[in-house]
C-alpha cells in the first residue's frame, strides 16, 4: 500500500461533507487572511492565537504608557503584492493613508572626515534607471552592469534551463556564469543578505527568480512602508472585519494536540478533536475543519504528538519532513536618539561594511506624530545574529549600539543605558526576538512544503509562508496567499460560499529574458573584462572583520582607472 502524499492535490468539490464550522489555529497574517474569507462567506469561524496580540511576525510589541508599540520585524510591502492590497482594501485600510511609498534604497558606508556617505538604487528592476544604477558609487560601473545582467540572465532560465536551479543555491548559480567578477558577486551577495537575512549560499535559486519575475514585472511601481505601527496598520483592520463578520477570535489559547481517524474511504482520515489550554486549563473539543496556520517548528511538535494510529503524521507521513525547514531570528534593535540626525532618508538603508550586517529604517520619519520632535528612532535589523557576542540581551543590544555608532554621528555611550549618551533609554528596545522565526528559503526546501490542502484528509489545511506557494521567497504576499489557498480549499470541499480568487501578480514574458540575455552577453563579457584590467589582485578575500578591505574590493581596489570611473568614492587617500 502507498503511502499518502502531504502534498497531494485536492479532492473533488463536495467530497468532504463536513459542516461549515471552521477553526483557524494561528493568529499571523496567512490565518487572519484564511479566516475572514471564510468568515465573508458565512462560515462559522473560531480563530485561536496562542500570544496574548495577534499578528504573528507582523505583529508590533506593546510597550509603555504613552509610548507607540514596536514592529517585530521593520516589513517592506512590494507593489506588486496583488492578494495584500486586495485585502487592505476589503478592510477598509487605503494605501496612500496608511502607507508610504519608496523607490530607492540606499547603503551607508562609514564617514569620512565626519561625513556621512549614502549610495542609492534607484528602482533596481527597472531599466530606465539602468545607467543611474550603473553609476550609483555601489561598485564600479562593470560590475554595477554584471550585477543587473546577472538578473536577466537568471530568469532567462525560465525558457532555456543552462543549470539544473531546483539544487542550487543563487551564489552558486552565479559562480557558474563565466561572466561574474569578484565584486559584482560580493556586491549580490550583499544584497541579498541585507534583504532577506541569509547567505545567497544558502538560499534557493529557483526561489530567487520567481520572486525577481514579479519585481521585474512590476518595476515601476514604488514600495510601500508602513506610516505608523503593523498592527494599527494592518492587523487592527482586518480583526475588526473578523469581528464585524461574527468570527469568534481569542488569544492565549495553546492547541496542544490534535487528532484524527481513519473513514470508510480507503486512506482516508479526518480531524475529529482538539485539546486546547486555556489559563492552565486543558480541554477537548471536537472539529469540523480545521486550518493549521502555525510557524513550521510548532507545527512539526503538533503533527506528531498524541498517540499512535491518531496523530496527523499517521495519515500524512511526509509531514516528518517539516522538520527540515528551516527558520532563523533577526535582532531588532529601535533605537531613540535624543536629535535629529540630519542627512537620513526615509527609504531603507542598508550599512555597508558592517560586520553585523545592520540595516535599519527611520520610523521617527514614517510614523508622523508618534514620537516626541527632535528625536531620531530608528528601527535596527542584524542579518548576523550569530555574531552577537554578549552574554546577555543587553550585551548584544548595546554591540548593536555600538555598531551603529559607527556609521552615523550620535554617542552611544560606554555601557547598555549609558546616561550620558545621547540615546533616550525609555523609549528604546532590544528584542532577539527568538519568539518570532522568518521562514529560510533554504535549498530543496520545496520538496519538504505542505500543500495548503493535503488529499487524504480532507478536512485539515494549512496556511503560512512556509506552505507551497507561487511567490518564491517567503514574504507577507505568500502569507496572505496560503491563507487563501486554505480557505479556498475549505470552500471547495464543503462546496459552499463563493470561490476564493488568488491573484496572479504582472509577470514579464519569459522570451523578453532569453532575448536578453543573448543580446546583451557581449555586453557582460566586455564589462568583465574591464573590471578584471582594473581590478587589485593582490586585494584579499571578503571579510567582514575588515571593511576597510571590503570597501576597496567593492570599488574595484586601488586601481587608478578602476577609481577614476566609479563615481561617489571618497578622496583617493582610501587607496
């Protein structure tokens, strides 16, 4: 006998009877999205979260009287997010009011002469802002070139597959163009890092080129910041739509176990009771449908706990497999510093040279009105947590200070709380946030992916950034999109309420990309060989530890007429 497939399609509209009562265990982005479609379609939705604020990652912090909550994760929201805009907008919430639109994003390199340095790209995936990127200071003009055509030249896989993606990492896929030059790929790798928080060496290649296709798509359009807190922004709206609808929402309930048993169908099982804990108190009831919208490591514990024959991985075996996803925590350090540091823009910055890989935002400008004048609070992200050496939350929040301190011109002082810094104590926060893990697009991670409604038990769904999705990296618009696929699935099963639509952002033809790629490749091995005449040999490897040394790399080392043709470098001492 086979066994079941987790990741099976799904059965036909009808099949599973069930009732129209649904529970959504888990309060993130991808089950409050699950939730109110089906809540909108007259289900009876129950909707428990086990933290006492809903959100999951998008979720912001309490803090004190008077003080505005924290985000746990500073979030950019891409335009072509087609399924979170749709429901922004189902809820009431308009994106000119509640979000603030950007096109560039910057790096700040450390000051010279006192100087603050900022380099900016400029919509990256457009080509009108081709040559402006080219000669934006990030790296010589060659490599800026070698950079961008590395972009083409990866979707063009999409129409003649040159390297076999679905095992390969993206530095590892860009390793193998004969055309990549040292900095351009230290530059790539950079990037990525600072964006998604993991070594390109890490992540997946295929997983890279189907989210750039929708960047590329849609490579006019601005990205879009929050102008105040996630949760005023965007989770308030939709709970209070849940509400609106009937849904019944409660937080700080744990679901310990579920289990299920088997049906006249042949492999087939269903979802027959749930133990929740509320206030200590354990109890069972029993379910109809049930949506897991749960991060993949709980979800893991909980698809295997209970007792033998009725735990869902006895009718999901492959389900073992959520154990390989992989998840990682980013310390966010927001920081109030008693001044205005002038100079900052409003778009993300990324800090070029940091051994910690910081990258941060300025709230004190998005969020008009929310922090007292004459302050700067920014929101600080680490991509490097593992270089955090402190043995304490406030050792390595005060390392972060002092990185920071680096880069821009305030006094952190000489320990954590420091009263003659500049920073204003009460108002700023360290979390590691280990209770909140970003989703890894780790390499062949899709092969481990539930389907958002699995075959064999047709009244159990999943939802989440980890679920299979068609959006590539783990982003919100994944989220929200597995929400719907679960909720779409419960529609088709229990065959009633109107159908759930899951958009398909603007993607460009995948010919366009191939032609490209053949055009402009003498372009590229031109570029190439003008950044290797003018490039240092003798400059060492990449180091973190040193960014003195990286920063030389990155520009093309002290070559003359490497320096002569990168504009923004600073005076020719640096060599």
């Amino acid at each position: 006998m086979s066994e079941p497939d987790k990741r099976g399609q799904d059965v036909p509209a009808g099949e599973a009877g069930g009732g129209a009562s649904v529970t959504v265990v888990g309060g993130g982005i991808a089950g409050l999205s699950a939730a109110l479609r089906l809540a909108e379609r007259g289900y009876a939705v129950k909707l428990y979260e086990q933290k006492p604020v809903l959100g999951g990652n998008l979720a912001s912090r309490p803090r004190g009287p008077g003080e505005p909550a924290l985000d746990i994760y500073p979030h950019m929201f891409q335009g072509w997010y087609e399924n979170f805009w749709q429901l922004m907008e189902d809820v009431g919430v308009k994106q000119q009011d509640s979000f603030s639109p950007f096109s560039s994003v910057y790096q700040l390199r450390r000051p010279k002469k006192g100087k603050v340095r900022f380099e900016k790209l400029t919509n990256p995936y457009s080509p009108e802002t081709l040559i402006e990127n080219m000669f934006s200071g990030l790296a010589s003009p060659a490599d800026m070139f070698i950079f961008g055509y590395a972009s083409l030249d990866l979707q063009a896989e999409t129409v003649s597959a040159e390297r076999r993606l679905r095992n390969m990492s993206l530095t590892g896929y860009l390793q193998s163009r004969p055309y990549m030059t040292p900095a351009a790929l230290a530059a790539y790798e950079a990037f990525v890092l600072r964006v998604w928080g993991i070594p390109a060496y890490l992540i997946s290649a295929v997983d890279c080129r189907t989210y750039a296709a929708y960047c590329f798509g849609a490579a006019e359009q601005p990205g879009w910041l929050t102008s105040a807190s996630a949760q005023t922004t965007v989770i308030d709206p939709i709970v209070k739509a849940l509400k609106d609808h009937g849904a019944d929402v409660e937080t700080g309930v744990t679901v310990s176990q579920v289990t299920v048993k088997p049906t006249k169908k042949k492999q087939r099982f269903e979802v027959a009771t749930m133990t929740t804990i509320r206030d200590g108190k354990r109890s069972t009831e029993p379910v109809e449908n049930l949506v897991l919208a749960v991060p993949p490591a709980e979800l893991s514990h909980l698809v295997r706990h209970g007792t033998r024959g009725s735990r869902i991985v006895d009718a999901l075996p492959g389900l073992v497999e959520l154990a390989r996803l992989t998840s990682q925590s980013i310390p966010v350090l927001s920081v109030a510093i008693n001044k205005k540091l002038p100079g900052l823009p409003r778009e993300p910055v990324a800090i070029y040279g940091s051994k910690l890989n910081l990258a941060f935002i300025d709230i004190s400008q998005l969020w008009a009105g929310h922090f007292a004048p004459g302050k700067t609070v920014l929101a600080v992200s680490c991509s490097e947590r593992f270089r955090l050496s402190g043995p304490s939350a406030d050792d390595n929040a005060f390392e972060m200070l002092t990185e920071l301190a680096k880069f821009l011109p305030f006094e952190p002082g000489d320990k954590w709380e420091d009263p003659s810094s500049d920073i204003d104590w009460v108002a700023t926060a360290y979390e590691p946030n280990a209770d909140a893990q970003l989703t890894l697009n780790t390499i062949g991670t899709d092969a481990w992916r539930p389907h958002p409604a699995p075959k064999w038990v047709p009244n159990l769904f999943f939802a989440g950034d980890f679920c299979l999705h068609d959006f590539g990296i783990t982003t919100v618009e994944a989220a929200v999109a597995t929400g719907l696929a679960a909720a779409k699935g419960v529609v088709e099963r229990v065959n009633l309420g109107d159908p759930v639509e899951i958009l398909r952002p603007q993607t460009l033809p995948s010919e366009m990309f191939l032609v490209l790629r053949y055009s402009l490749v003498a372009a590229a091995y031109a570029a190439m060989g003008w950044s290797r005449m003018t490039e240092d040999d003798t400059e060492p490897p990449w180091n973190p530890d040193q960014p003195g040394k990286n920063e030389r790399m990155i520009a093309g080392g002290p070559s003359t007429l490497r320096y002569l043709f990168t504009p923004g470098l600073p005076p020719r001492e640096k060599a």
